[in-house]
C-alpha cells in the first residue's frame, strides 16, 4: 500500500504541472509575436542609426 501512495505522488505533480502549464500558456495565444517583432525593429534601427554615425575610430 505505501508503494501505490509513492506512485501517486509523481502522478499528482504531473497533473498539476500540466493544470499550471495550460493556465500560464492561455494568454500566448492571443497576444502573437506582434510586440516582440516590434521591439525588434526599433532596436535594429536604432542599431543602424549608431553604425552609420559613428564617424570613424
């Protein structure tokens, strides 16, 4: 009996984890890459705005 309660154990976290791991992925759906992609443009046109005025070293 107390090897069927070890076993239970791992079985519980398991469905847990995949409860938490549904609830903490619910917003990625609707929010895309959108932001990211955005930042990312801003960054490397920032990136080439301080290339090109670098004058020289």
């Amino acid at each position: 009996m107390g090897a069927l309660v070890w076993l239970l154990i791992p079985l519980v976290a398991a469905i847990g984890g995949g409860l938490w791991g549904s609830w903490a992925n619910r917003t990625r759906k609707v929010r895309g890459d959108g932001p990211e992609l955005d930042g990312y443009a801003r960054f490397r046109e920032a990136m080439e705005k301080s290339r090109t005025g670098a004058g020289g070293a």
